[in-house]
C-alpha cells in the first residue's frame, strides 16, 4: 500500500490552470469577452473591488481554463508554455503594484491577437508570436496585458451593469456550465458558446483611459525586466498599419480590439526617446526557436502548412546563425509531423550545423528516435539533454517517455514524482504518465488516482470521479478507502463550486 502523502485533489484544482494557443477557439472568445469594458469608463480606481474580488476573480479564471484546456485549439505544449508564462512572470515582477501569478497560455490562431482573462491568465495567438520581429515586441504586448491585469480593468469591465456586459457574462458562464453538464466532453458546445461571446466582445473595448494605463505600466515593466523599450513602438506600429490595411475586412486583431490612436502612439514613442539608459535587448535563441515552431503549429490545411514550409525555407536560405538554425528547426517539424523522419532528420542535421545546439532541438532528437522505435538511443538521448537543460520542461517529459518505452516504469514513477514536486501545476500530463506507470507495475490503485487528479486538473470532473470510484473498489485496504472517499468528496464539492459561482454570473 502505498501511503505517500500527495497533493489533494482540490489544491491541485485551485493551482491547476495555465499558461501559451488559443485556450481553444473558446478561449480567445472568453477573453475577449473578459475584455468588455465600455468605452468612456470613468475612474481608474478600485471601485469594482467588491462587486469582483480577486479571489473571486481569480476562481472565475480558473474555471475558465479548467474547461478551456480541453479545447481543440488549445495549444497543450510545454516548450511554449514554459517560454511564455516565464516571459510573463519575468515582466509581472517589475509591475506597479500588486499582481496575481501570471499564467500565459497558446492559442492555435494565426490572428495577431492576446488578451487577458480574469484572474491573471493570459492567452497568446500564435498568429501574434510568429508576427513578432524581435522578443521584445512580444513582451511590450504581453506587458500590455499584464498591466490590464494590474489595473484591474477585466474585473471593472466585467461589473458594468448594462445590458452588453450581462449578455456577455451571461453567455460565458452558459457555455462553461454546459461543458461541465457535459461531463467534461461536449466541446462542440462550448465552442459555439464562446464564438457568441467572441462576436459580442467585438463591440466592446477597454476605455482609451484604460489603454494608457495599460500602455504605460506596459513599458514600465517591458523596460525594467530589461528588453528593449523600442519594441513596444515597433510592435504598435505594426499593428496600427495592419489595421489599417484590413480595415473592413472583420476580425478582432489586437490592433482593433485595442485602438490604436495617434495620441496613444505618439505617448509611447515619447517615453520610449525620454528613456535613459536605452536598453538593447539580445533575443534569447528560445525565441527563435519556438517561434519556427508556432509557424508549424498554427497551420490547420494543406495551404497554410504550405505557406509556412516556404517562409521556414526561405529563411534557412537568407539567414544566418541561430535564425538559421531556427528555420530548418521548423522545418524538421513540419516533417516530423507528416511522419516523414528522413527528411525531418535531413532538416534536424542542417539546423544543428556549426555547433548549433538548443534544448529544443535536442527534445526533437528524441522524439525522433523514439518515433522510430530507437528506444535505447531515446534514453540516451534524453539523458544527456536533460542532463544539460535540467529546468526544461519539455526534455524532463520526454526523458519519462523514454523510461517507459524501455520498461524502466518503476524508475519513470520515481522520476516523474520527482518533477511533479517542481512542475505539477503547470504539467497536468505529468499525473497521466505517472498514472501510466503505475498501471504497468502492478499499481492499479494508484494508477487511477494519478488518473482523477489528471482529469481534475483539466476540468473532467465526472471522469475523475469514475477513476477515483474503480480505485476504491480495487482497495481491500480501510486506510486508503478512506482516503479516496475523501477524494471523491473533494471532486464533487470542487464541480458544486463551479457550477455555483458560473451560476452566479449566468444569472447576473
């Protein structure tokens, strides 16, 4: 029997929500929808504090992502995830006063787009990382919606009491409380919901007040984390000629769903030349890297991975270095993904060129070896990159695949134990590999345990119970019956909770 104290069901739920694409197409509807703040908001200040508190605010967020994570355009990648919520924490700790723990999140869409939700999660299209010219573009628009965050202005616009504000509410709780009716499986449903929301969050917008605000606690944090303050001016600028250039064409690009205005512009170039010293910021390889990468991941048909194969091929030829390098990255993925490992081992060996090496080339090693049925090169592989990179995620995930995949499962479970101390709340999939484990060394108990609190972590909480209730009829122990009924206890009074508080904004 196995009597190791773990996490409880409950608290994992509480921390369980996440960061990087689209937290489904639902997801960027919600946000949006989280956005809605009529233009003309007067005062800045605290006023919606008590109407919307911060804890409650933040259990909203959550149960946004709980249901959201299992959304189809969610982008459910660790690399992504991990280059995104530290960017965001690294901005978050210079922001001018207090903020929640920021989590980013990906979202599959090749919009130029981010926004904030309630709570302190942010989502990031893809679309708006592979637009980015340098990394300090992207974090000027991620500081941006950190200090979204930081002003409060999602809850204020989320308490306005007039009737665009209700439907929105309204509509977001509907979809969330139809998901959780549905077990955890509808997702069909929850995304025509929140494509309702999305188009409501159209005709809404954050105040021009709001937008300085956020401008400008923005380039306070994009500053002192230490890129470059010039970043954010290039990104706005872009972004305002983009708009222009699709006026009329419909969408909800950043530009739009944040006005640009001259006055604004001209605001941030002034701060920006009024900056002493002027920092120049070296874009970190990760960034190249996972861009290339969100250029494959966002294309859904045979056009866009098309498109994205020739500008990945077009850069391998007119670039150099880690830019370069970058590239035929992408490109190996782009193969990797059409199961052609040849040609994504060709590509791997031209991005690797030189000396060029990264933590996420060296994941990709082993995902190709592993597809290949190489599974002692796998684990050698894996070592030695986890050995170099210890704090990436995806390579510690990759290096369990490879425990399992030579029936090492007694040595995975220590391991993948071992990381779901530092990374659990982040990683829900670490639980189902565990769970995975377990099950192969006779630990059918356990395994479904770690099963349910996977399924908690990612709002399935009808599955969970069912995992939770096939282990308690497996356990002739007392002690550990005891404990599971504790944990079915917990899973249903964690859905009640939900449903009550979605309940509470459907009515308004």
């Amino acid at each position: 029997m196995n009597r190791r104290k773990m996490p409880s069901i409950c608290s994992i739920a509480k921390r369980g929500a996440i960061v990087g694409l689209s937290v489904a197409l639902a997801m960027p509807a919600l946000p949006m929808t989280a956005w809605a703040q009529p233009v003309g908001l007067p005062s800045m200040g605290a006023a919606s504090a008590a109407e919307l508190s911060p804890m409650l605010e933040r259990s909203l967020g959550e149960a946004i992502m709980a249901q959201g994570r299992r959304d189809p355009t969610y982008v459910d990648d660790s690399e992504l995830s991990q280059y995104l919520t530290t960017m965001g924490r690294k901005l978050a700790a210079f922001a001018p006063g207090a903020v929640p723990e920021v989590e980013m999140f990906g979202v599959r869409d090749p919009e130029i787009n981010a926004f904030a939700m309630p709570g302190g999660f942010i989502g990031v299209n893809t679309g708006l990382i592979v637009a980015s010219a340098s990394e300090s573009e992207l974090a000027a628009v991620l500081a941006h919606e950190i200090g979204h965050v930081v002003q409060r202005h999602i809850a204020r616009g989320m308490t306005q009491q007039n009737q665009n504000g209700m439907v929105m509410l309204a509509s977001l709780a509907g979809a969330l409380l139809a998901a959780l009716a549905g077990g955890g499986g509808n997702l069909a449903m929850g995304v025509a919901a929140f494509g309702q929301a999305a188009a409501i969050n159209r005709q809404l917008g954050f105040s021009r007040d709001a937008e300085r605000e956020a401008d400008r606690a923005g380039l306070q944090m994009l500053t002192k984390a230490g890129y470059d303050a010039e970043g954010m001016a290039q990104m706005f600028g872009r972004l305002m000629n983009a708009s222009r250039l699709n006026e009329g064409a419909g969408g909800g690009s950043w530009a739009s769903t944040h006005p640009l205005s001259i006055e604004r512009m001209s605001d941030v170039q002034n701060r920006v030349r009024n900056q002493s010293p002027v920092t120049r910021h070296v874009d970190s390889d990760d960034f190249w890297y996972v861009r290339a990468k969100m250029r494959v991941v966002q294309g859904r048909d045979a056009v866009s991975l098309r498109t994205a194969g020739q500008q990945l091929q077009d850069e391998a030829q007119a670039l150099s270095g880690v830019r370069k390098s970058a590239a035929y990255y992408g490109l190996a993925l782009q193969a990797f993904q059409r199961n052609n490992l040849a040609e994504a081992e060709r590509n791997w060996d031209l991005a690797s060129a030189e000396g060029r090496s990264s933590a996420q080339l060296a994941k990709l090693s082993v995902d190709i070896a592993l597809a290949r049925k190489e599974y002692p090169r796998a684990l050698e592989l894996a070592q030695a990159g986890t050995r170099r990179w210890p704090g990436h995620r995806a390579l510690g995930i990759a290096y369990a695949q490879a425990l399992q995949s030579v029936g090492r499962h007694a040595d995975a479970q220590e391991y993948l134990r071992a990381k779901i101390k530092q990374w659990g709340s982040d990683e829900p999939s670490l639980y189902q590999m565990l769970a995975q484990s377990e099950d192969r060394n006779g630990k059918p108990v356990a395994a479904r345990r770690d099963q349910a609190r996977y399924y908690v972590m990612t709002g399935a909480y009808a599955a969970a119970e069912s995992q939770l209730q096939q282990a308690r009829n497996m356990s002739t122990d007392f002690y550990e019956q005891s404990q599971i009924d504790v944990q079915i206890k917990e899973v249903k009074d964690k859905l009640a909770e939900e449903r009550q508080l979605l309940e509470r904004f459907k009515s308004g």
